[in-house]
C-alpha cells in the first residue's frame, strides 16, 4: 500500500538527514534547483540560470543510478533516480544529495579554487564562509556504498553508481569571466 511507499522514501531522506547532509527532492518545474548547491552559482554569477538540469538528468538518470558529480569549487552532489511511484504530481525522479566535501579546504587551497573560477580576492572571506558551512564527508565510499544498498533494498531494484557525464548545464565546465560575478553576492547567509 501507499504507507509503505511513502516510509521507503522517508528511511531514506531520515538516513541522509541523519549523515548530516542535504538532500531533497527535484520539483518537476525546477523551482527548487537554486537549492542543490545551496544558491552558490544564483549568488556569484550575474543572471545564472539552473535550467536545463532536469532535461539533462532525465537522459542520462535512468532507474537504478546514483550519479556522482564534483564541481569546478570541488564541491560533491549525488542524483538519486527515485521511483515514480513514491513521487508525489509536482516531483521529479530525482533527489539531489549535497553539497559536500571529501576534506576541509584550507584558505590557501580556497583562494587557488577562486582564481580558477575567475572569482575576485574580495569575496575570499565570505567564500571560506561558505566552504566551512559545507559538510565534510571523510569516507566518501563508505557513504556511496550505503546509499547504494539502502536504495536497492528499500526501492526493490539493483542501484549502480556512475559519474556524472561533463558538459552538464547545472555545473558548466567552461569558466566564467570575472566581469560576470555579482558586486555583492552576499554568500554568508
């Protein structure tokens, strides 16, 4: 009946929640994409739009996958296909888990991080903010590999990790110029 369903799905999202992680569900409109990495890229780049993600995990997120992605500020995101039918109307088949970090960045490493990405030394104070504010993951396999099996038991499919393909538009590998970033992006919520 629909109570299991629904208490498959919330075993899970309790066990991230209880891994000290972000997780939730993708609406079907994309309104909620801003969440997936915390507003960062809303933030930072002048008109930054998320769409597009949806599309792009429709083709590549099929039943049974748990797609890994680390993004050019080495920030980690897991897309977990979610079965229909323990989706409610407005919800996409998949639930974003993230962002996290293998390690502690050091200011050093933040700073080189910021260069590459064409952010200027300004902001470095509220980016670190922002670093510390994310979750540290130390044993990413350990976590990868309870997820998967917790998935496959509670979802009845076999689960399977892949990396996310590049070119993706919600974490575009092409650079963005600094005259793009926004004066005051106000990171440090």
């Amino acid at each position: 009946g629909k109570y299991m369903e629904l208490n498959s799905l919330d075993i899970l999202l309790k066990t991230l929640d209880g891994a000290n992680v972000d997780s939730h569900i993708l609406k079907k409109d994309g309104s909620d994409l801003k969440y997936a990495d915390h507003e960062l890229r809303g933030r930072l780049f002048k008109d930054y739009t998320y769409n597009g993600i949806l599309e792009f995990l429709k083709k590549v997120g099929t039943p049974g996958t748990l797609l890994l992605k680390t993004d050019q500020f080495q920030f980690s995101y897991l897309f977990l296909y979610i079965p229909v039918e323990y989706l409610a109307d407005d919800e996409s088949s998949f639930l974003v888990i993230g962002p996290f970090t293998k390690e502690r960045k050091t200011g050093d490493e933040i700073y080189q991080i910021m260069l590459e990405n064409g952010v200027p030394a300004r902001l470095f104070n509220e980016i670190s903010v922002f670093y510390d504010s994310i979750p540290v993951m130390k044993d990413t396999d350990s976590f990868y590999n309870i997820i998967l099996r917790l998935c496959t038991g509670l979802f009845g499919m076999e689960y399977h990790m892949e990396h996310f393909p590049t070119g993706d538009p919600l974490f575009p590998e092409d650079h963005h110029t600094p005259g793009q970033i926004q004066f005051d992006p106000q990171l440090a919520r």
